[in-house]
C-alpha cells in the first residue's frame, strides 16, 4: 500500500500507519490487542494460570494496533537483556557455571539449555536450588532450548515428544520461567502441512497450560518445516489458541529468506524473547550455518531497521544472544558473555537514537 497525499503535508511512514489503521485491520480481521501498555512500562507480563483472561487477544496484530510512537515518550531501554548459554556451549560449563558467566557480565536474563537441565539434575543438583541460585543473582530464566518431537507425523514419536515436552517445561515452571522454545525438531527434512503443524502446535499450547509453561514456536531457517516467518505466523494464527507466540531469531530469519519487513505485521507482545545475533555477508545464504553467526553489529543485518521495527510494534521483551561460533567458545566465557552484551547494547542504541532523529 502506498501512502495518500494529506492536505499540504507528507505524513511520515509512523503518522500514516496510525491514519490508516482502520483499512489495515480490516485486513488483518480479528487479532488486534494485547498488553503493549503493560509491557511498554517495561514489566514481566503477569500471566497468571495459563489461559488467564490476561492473554486473551495476544496472537497477531496490524502494526497500527502497536504503535505507539504518537503519545509515547521513547523509552531509552525498550529491551532487556539475556544469555542464551549456547553462546558459551564450547567452554563446556556446567548450569551452575553459566549463572555465573550471565550475572558478572550484566544480563538480566538466561536462556539455558535442556540438556543442561537434566545434567544438572542427574549429577544431584537439585532445581529448587538451581532456582534459589538464579534468584540470588537476579536472573530471569526467559526461556529454554530443547529438542522434543513434539511436530513429527509419526504418531507414536509424538506422544513421546509431547511426554518429554511436558517434563522440560515442568523444569522450565520449577526455575521460575514461563516459555520454552518450541521448534521443528525432526521435520527439518521435508515439509509438513502447516494445518497439520497447527494442530500439532495447539496440543502443545494445551500441554503447556497444564504446567504453566507457554511453547514459543520457533523458526529454523534451513528447515523444510516452519523455515519461513509467514509460516510461523500462519500456523500461530491457524493454532487458535490465546497464548500461541514466536520465537525468531534474526539469523535464522536471514538463513530461511524472510524479510525483516514482515516483523510488521507481528505483535510485539507475540514474542517474550528475540534471539539476537548477526550474519556475514560471506558465505552466502545458501551456505552459510550457524557457525557463522557473529556479534551483533559485528556482520551485515540492518540493524537500524530492525531495532526501530522491532520497537514501534510495540516488542519490550528480551533479546538474548544466541552463538554458535567456535572462535567464541575458545576464549574465555565471560569475556565473551561481557562482549556480546557490550555489542548488543551499541546496536540498540545507535538504532534507537538515530530513530529518534527521524
């Protein structure tokens, strides 16, 4: 759509959003709303029993239902912060050691990683401790990354992955935390029908409400299945559940050819968490892979645009740094924990301030 001449005057990209509202919910039919306010006030959403009429109306939006620049005094910390501890996986920490890494450099968050978990818990740790620990470092636990089965066709590998889901987001509920990633984990090969991923996806979101824990569906971008953002938000939207929301990752965005321009059509409050990260111009998309991610600002990704994107559909979650570079897991951890937070903050800030110059 292009924009229409107002009396003397262009209206800037923000302004006509705002103006033309109206046409594009109707295009967008039924998904508007949700907490921008509350999350605009930089709070944890309070989600109460899963299904609360909280998250009602949370999934989709026009980007007009989310801007709040017209009234809104810029916030100067939008985001918060987290360590994605895949970004120290080569270092070969242990849980405990990962707290540590995340609270000296700065985080306000961790995202850990299943496997990490259970090792913990089969070594004898035990997870009310592991929580107490979190919480005397002031660490938020926004999500875990593991690789349950949950979307595969064949029906009895799914009821095991949906069984192994369930117990990983019951540690994910003991540590405190309320999301876990939900990705396509051995659909990666060939696709699936997305109807099929949507109810498959919808039984997930009923696990979850169950234990108190949301499955965020995440984007693979060399996968067959749910490679796409628009596929992630087809099957969200087709899910129809109150608390279906992403998980994407700027990487894996570029690695599957979606435009960073769709953001604009996902609700800010879809998404807890972004994973944050950056990409070489060489290789090429279609060789480059996750050894290759970078430190933000560090590679190509347009970070003005996604940064400004990301705050006017009203996202005021975490951006937590994923890694999987093997140069990284030769140094030591906190030096590197310390640089990607360093990195992430820079980014945002020119990003920010060279929004508010606009």
């Amino acid at each position: 759509m292009k924009s229409q001449a107002v009396s003397s005057e262009e209206l800037s990209r923000r302004q006509w959003l705002l103006r033309a509202g109206g046409g594009v919910a109707g295009a967008v039919a039924g998904l508007a709303g949700s907490r921008l306010l509350e999350a605009s006030q930089g709070e944890e959403a309070s989600l109460g029993p899963a299904g609360s009429a909280g998250d009602q109306g949370k999934l989709f939006s026009p980007v007009c239902s989310q801007i709040s620049a017209a009234g809104e005094q810029r916030l100067e910390k939008p985001f918060r912060f987290a360590l994605n501890t895949a970004t120290i996986m080569g270092q070969k920490l242990s849980v405990l050691e990962q707290i540590e890494v995340a609270a000296k450099a700065g985080y306000d968050g961790i995202e850990p990683w299943i496997r990490d978990l259970e090792a913990y818990q089969q070594s004898g740790g035990k997870l009310t401790d592991l929580r107490k620990r979190l919480e005397d470092h002031h660490l938020t636990v926004v999500g875990a990354i593991g690789f349950s089965p949950w979307i595969v066709d064949d029906e009895a590998a799914r009821a095991k992955g949906l069984e192994q889901m369930r117990r990983e987001m019951e540690w994910v509920a003991e540590l405190g935390g309320r999301w876990i990633a939900a990705p396509p984990a051995g659909a990666t090969k060939g696709p699936i029908p997305l109807s099929a991923v949507a109810e498959r996806y919808r039984r997930l979101l009923e696990l979850g409400q169950q234990v108190g824990v949301i499955p965020q569906l995440e984007v693979w971008g060399a996968s067959k299945t749910l490679g796409r953002l628009a596929e992630a938000v087809y099957v969200a939207i087709e899910a129809g559940h109150p608390q279906a929301g992403l998980l994407l990752d700027v990487y894996q965005l570029y690695k599957g050819g979606s435009s960073f321009e769709g953001l604009w059509l996902v609700a800010g409050s879809a998404m807890h968490t972004l994973h944050i990260n950056d990409y070489p111009a060489d290789p090429p998309r279609e060789t480059i892979n996750d050894s290759h991610r970078v430190y933000p600002g560090d590679g190509v990704a347009p970070w003005d645009r996604i940064v400004q994107i990301l705050y006017e559909i009203g996202f005021r979650g975490y951006l937590s740094l994923e890694l999987f570079n093997r140069e990284y897991w030769k140094q030591d951890a906190l030096q590197v924990a310390r640089t990607g937070l360093e990195k992430i903050r820079a980014v945002v800030a020119k990003a920010l301030k060279n929004f508010s110059t606009q």
